[in-house]
C-alpha cells in the first residue's frame, strides 16, 4: 500500500481572490487548491 504524504505549496494571492469571489473560469481550479488545504493534503 502506497503511503499518502502532504506537500507543501505557495498559493498565489489570485488563487485566493479567485475562491473568494468566485471567478471564472478559475472558481473550480482555485476551490480544488483551498478545499485540499482543507483537508490537510497540502500545506
């Protein structure tokens, strides 16, 4: 069985501001970044 590790990643302000105001087309992509910070997959 293959051990999960998280990893550690910069998020660019606009990723932020992108979830925030929900901005397309990027809303998605940026929702997938904040909701793996979320769960602890990222750091």
């Amino acid at each position: 069985m293959q051990e999960l590790r998280s990893m550690a990643v910069l998020i660019d302000t606009n990723v932020i501001i992108d979830f925030l105001i929900t901005r397309e087309p990027y809303f998605e992509s940026s929702s997938n970044v904040i909701e793996k910070c979320a769960a602890g997959e990222l750091k």
